[in-house]
C-alpha cells in the first residue's frame, strides 16, 4: 500500500494511517461543526488567526482542523487552542473522502491557499457542505492546467460559496476560470506575533554575549552557504539558520562547518559557546524566538530558484530589519508594497546581500526605522480578517 510505503520513509505516521483513509481518531462532537484544512506547515499556520477569531466570534463552535504532513500536526499539536480537534486529511479517493465526511459531517470547509481536490469538494458539496476557499493562491502554470479542463475548472470553482483570493494576479486567474470572487484575504498577512519562550530567549541573549546576529529564516538548500558568508563578510558576531525542513540539520551544520564556522546544532542540544559563529536551530515550532533574538533578519527561499519566498510578516510583526532574495514571487505584491514603504530590502546575490547586512549592522537607526515600517504594515493587514469573519458568518448556520 502506497500510504505504507509512505510511513516506511518517515511521511506517514503508522499510528494514524486509518485517518488518511477516512476512518476518524475522534469522535464527532455533538452541534455545529467548523472544518478547516491547510496542506503543510505555511498554510496550517496561516490558520491559526483565523481558529482564534472565529472562537472569539462564536465560541460554541465545534472546530476541527486537517492537514497532510507530519511537521504541520506536530506544529499544530503544539499550537491549537484546547478543544480544537486535529486529524489528518484523508487521501483524495472516493472510499476515503465518503468515510472522513460520514464522520464528520461538517457545516462548512474551510479550504486555504491551492487545495483544490476534486473528490472532497465536489463530495462534501454534494452533501450540502457550504464551502470557502480563503487565502487562495494560484499560480500561473497551475491555472493554464486547469484552463485545459475548463468545464471540470468549472464545476470545481463553482463548488464554494465564497472565494477570498490573497492577490489580484489570483483573482483574475480564479475568475478566468468562473469562479465566483468577493473581497481579499491573505492569511499569512494576519495574527499575532510568533510565540515565544521568554526564559530561553534571555537565555539565548545570554550566550549570544552581546554580537551581531544574523538570523537566516525558513532557508532551502543553496541557501545557507550563500547568507552565512554574506553575514560573515557583513560582521555578524553569531549567524543563526533556521532550515525550512528541521530535518536538514545535520547537513547544514556540515556544510556551515567546511566553510569554517564552529557550529552548533540546537536539535542536539549545543549550546552557543564563545567561539560559535553558526548556530543550527533545527527544532520545529521555534522561529518566533530566533527572529526576536535577530539584529538583522535574512528571510529564506527567496535565493534559492523555484521556492517562490516565504512569509515576511512574522519578522514584520517583531519589528525586525528584513532581507530578502530577488526570487519571492510567491509574495511579490507584499514584497513590493513593503520595498515601496522601506518596510523590507532587497538583495540580488551574495554581494549585494552582503553590503545591505552591513549597512544595517552598523547603522542600527536605519534598522529600527526600517523594522518599525514593517511593523506599521504588518498592523494595517489586520482588518482583512475582521472582513473575511463578517463574508463567512452568513455561511454558519445559525
């Protein structure tokens, strides 16, 4: 069986394999039900803001929540509010889609970004499931396939209630193939700050003696060699990588000890000594507390080619002096309002990524003015959400 197949290769977790196939871990709480799915860590993530204010708005909802990787239920076991129930999505087959909503019964889905698969949709619509498709994203190459099948585009699109697309390049692509689109949304552009432990980041502080730090945040291989030496080159004092996949660890830390960092990795639990000048924080769910311990914040898979960038806003949200590569499309227009207000810099290489970490090293009034822009923008994407709870509120029943 392919799914165990999966677990034997660490992607599957043996114990819940049935839930992949439909058949529930929990049982189904009595009254309204609210499900919402995300595929991985960004997009479950982004659906913490969202968890959190429909609470507050409608507190006797039931809410469960789906995802499809091993790292986004350990990030969600971490970071769900109690009460709110976790299973993983199951597989896109009629058997196991029947399964997971005879279970479940939900009174709406809550799909976020791409996650367009057509027997769960067209499934649970078919049952009278009202359906929301939130911060959506669709990238060019993937709205030319589905312009290929415009008739099952259509069905498709036309399966959700409310569309809430995160960019205007999503919107035209959506409506291209007869959706129905009202207002924007970009979920990763809300909520609050990333938590933090307040007692390990004096501790951090501590052991960091004082030096510049340079936090590489959510990189992707190619990355981590390109931005420790520009930082290096820069004057950082102590170069913390926070790889995108925790995983990666160990090869990072190789490859930042042959360029000829003493390294150490938090996985293992090295501490940051005098003589580290790389620390490896390959621990999931901790990137809050890195990026408050950063002077200068270099956000990743944004140099690497194919990777399309990661969230700027959780440095924004701290306040923090921010970098990135000449690849983020995945969030240009947010890239680009944010470079209009100085809220965020751009590097095109290793050298230019080099001169801007000097300049705010050593010009620590430039980096606070540019962190307090970040966080001035960061604030005015709040209201959306207050937007996008009033569009879905006629989608709960009473």
């Amino acid at each position: 069986m392919l799914l165990r197949g999966r677990a034997r290769r660490g992607k599957e977790d043996p114990a819940r394999i049935g839930e992949r196939l439909g058949r529930a871990g929990r049982s189904r709480p009595e009254g309204l039900l609210v499900w919402l799915h995300g595929v991985s860590v960004g997009e479950t993530q982004s659906l913490l803001p969202l968890i959190d204010a429909l609470r507050a708005r409608r507190p006797e909802l039931n809410l469960l929540v789906t995802s499809g990787t091993l790292t986004s239920a350990e990030l969600l076991a971490r970071r769900l509010p109690e009460g709110v129930i976790h299973q993983f999505a199951p597989v896109d087959a009629p058997g196991a889609v029947a399964r997971f909503l005879d279970h479940w019964r939900p009174d709406l889905g809550i799909l976020v970004e791409s996650e367009l698969w057509p027997n769960l949709i067209l499934a649970a619509k078919a049952r009278g499931v009202r359906l929301a498709l939130v911060s959506a994203r669709m990238t060019l190459e993937s709205a030319r396939g589905w312009a290929r099948a415009p008739a099952s585009a259509r069905a498709l699109v036309g399966a959700f209630d409310l569309i809430l697309p995160q960019d205007a390049a999503t919107e035209d692509r959506l409506a291209g193939l007869g959706a129905r689109v009202g207002g924007r949304l970009n979920l990763k552009l809300v909520g609050a700050p990333l938590p933090c432990d307040a007692a390990e980041l004096a501790r951090l502080e501590g052991a960091a003696s004082g030096r510049k730090v340079v936090v590489a945040a959510s990189t992707h291989p190619g990355e981590e060699a390109l931005v420790a030496s520009a930082a290096r080159e820069a004057g950082a004092g102590l170069v913390v990588v926070v790889p995108r996949h925790p995983d990666r660890g160990p090869a990072v830390a190789a490859e930042l000890a042959w360029l000829g960092f003493t390294v150490a990795r938090r996985a293992a639990s090295e501490t940051i000594l005098p003589g580290t000048s790389a620390y490896v924080a390959d621990t999931l769910g901790e990137l809050g507390l890195f990026l408050r311990l950063a002077d200068v914040v270099v956000m990743g898979g944004a140099f690497a080619e194919g990777i399309g960038g990661h969230n700027p806003l959780e440095a924004a949200r701290l306040g923090k002096a921010m970098i990135t590569g000449p690849h983020a499309f995945n969030a240009r227009e947010v890239y680009d309002a944010m470079f209009a207000e100085v809220a965020a810099l751009e590097a095109g290489d290793g050298a230019a990524l080099a001169r801007h970490v000097r300049g705010l090293l050593e010009n620590p009034t430039i980096a606070r003015r540019i962190g307090e822009a970040a966080l001035d923008f960061a604030g005015r994407e709040g209201a959306a959400l207050e937007a996008a709870l009033d569009a879905l509120q006629p989608l709960i029943a009473a």
